[in-house]
C-alpha cells in the first residue's frame, strides 16, 4: 500500500504496525531524497500530521495549508540540501559513522558492520549512486524491512535481529541526529520531522525493550552541539 493510498478518518484509523510502517518510509523519503511535489501531496493527502499530532502526543507546527503552498517546496528543498547535503559540512549530519568516528569520517568500521549485519539478514539496498548505508533515510527503510518480517514469522531471531539494529546500529547516534535536526532545520516542516523521529524511536525501544548500547559521539564538537 502506497502512501498517498492510506488515509486518516474518524472511521479508519491506522493499526499500530501500518503506523510505524508508514511513519518510517515517509521519513526515509524526506531524509533521503529531495522534497518533490508528489511526495508533499502524498503527504498531505494521507492526514499522517494530524496522526503523528494524535497517537505521538507531539506538538508540531507544520499545517497541511502550508505544505500545500507553491513556495513550500523550495523552501523545504533549500532546507533538506542545507541539512542533509550541505553546500559545506550538512547541518544534520545524516551518516552514523560521522558520530561515531573520532575524525568524523564516512565509511568507518561501524559502517561496515551494519553493512555486515545487513547482509546476514537478507537486506541489499539497490542504490543509484554511492552512499553509505547508516545514512539515516537507509537506516529507516532497513528497520521497516525488519519489522515487517517478524510481524509475519514471529520468529524469535528476527526479533533479536531488530533489538541488534537499533542497540548496536541505529539509536547509538539516532537521537543526537533528531537534536541537531530540530536545532538547524529552517522549516517547521524538518523541525517536525526531527521530534517524530525521535518519538518513534522511543517508542520502539520501549516496545522491544532495548539496551542502548553506549558509544562515544564525536559530532558535533562540543562548541557546536545544539
């Protein structure tokens, strides 16, 4: 089911799982890709603001009024390449190894682990150009796969495999992204994006009971952080 396919009403109401599922792959969207009209619309179409507003208990700023403004989406472009790009260093960094690493350097040794553990678990991404996979728009569409599949087999090790990701891989440095993210971000749009992130996350480690495993962040300087 696309996303523009699923809508909000006082008669039908997201279940739990399809949430999650679309919450994450509209996050995916935005991190990963530049804004485009189509994607806005989907957006807007789906009432998933007023969700995130009712099931997250969030405040957010964004209206579906202003996405569907025509100066919306160059700003949200300018703001996504200022955030995620960057004409120099991006704002919100979104690579883990970046947090991870002393130098801050891309492709480190915690990206070649998550490369590992992917491929033990049957995750490839199909990318058109280059980009390291603990980008956090591929992290997110990672964890849907790895929802999905233990939805359908309820099989112990898949759920192991979703407590491995997000202890080892992904909530290390995932909450230090969402604070840079609202901190930097231009539009209330992003500034929105970066608390739903946070909150989801959240809510998926006290669903599957994680343990964060504690690492050293190395970004922002120290002078830098929000």
């Amino acid at each position: 089911m696309s996303l523009g396919e699923v809508m909000l009403s006082e008669r039908k109401k997201y279940p739990d799982n399809e949430f999650m599922d679309v919450s994450l792959k509209i996050l995916y969207h935005f991190f990963y890709f530049e804004p485009s009209q189509v994607l806005l619309q989907k957006l807007v179409e789906s009432q998933l603001l007023e969700y995130w507003r009712r099931y997250l208990v969030i405040e957010l700023n964004t209206s579906d009024e202003w996405l569907s403004e025509p100066a919306c989406l160059a700003c949200l472009q300018a703001d996504h390449l200022a955030l995620f790009v960057g004409l120099g260093m991006p704002e919100s960094m979104p690579w883990g190894s970046v947090y991870l690493h002393e130098d801050n350097l891309l492709l480190q040794e915690s990206t070649y682990l998550l490369e590992s553990f992917l491929r033990r678990h049957g995750l490839i991404f199909q990318l058109k150009e280059r980009q390291p996979v603990d980008h956090i728009g591929l992290c997110l569409s990672a964890l849907v796969h790895l929802l999905r599949r233990y939805r359908i087999t309820a099989d112990p090790g898949d759920q192991r495999a979703i407590v491995e990701f997000l202890s080892i891989h992904l909530l290390p440095w995932g909450g230090r992204f969402c604070s840079l993210l609202i901190a930097h971000a231009k539009t209330p749009f992003y500034q929105d994006l970066g608390k739903v992130t946070r909150q989801l996350l959240l809510n998926l480690q006290r669903e599957y009971q994680v343990s964060v495993e504690q690492k050293k962040l190395y970004w922002p300087p120290i002078s830098g952080r929000p």
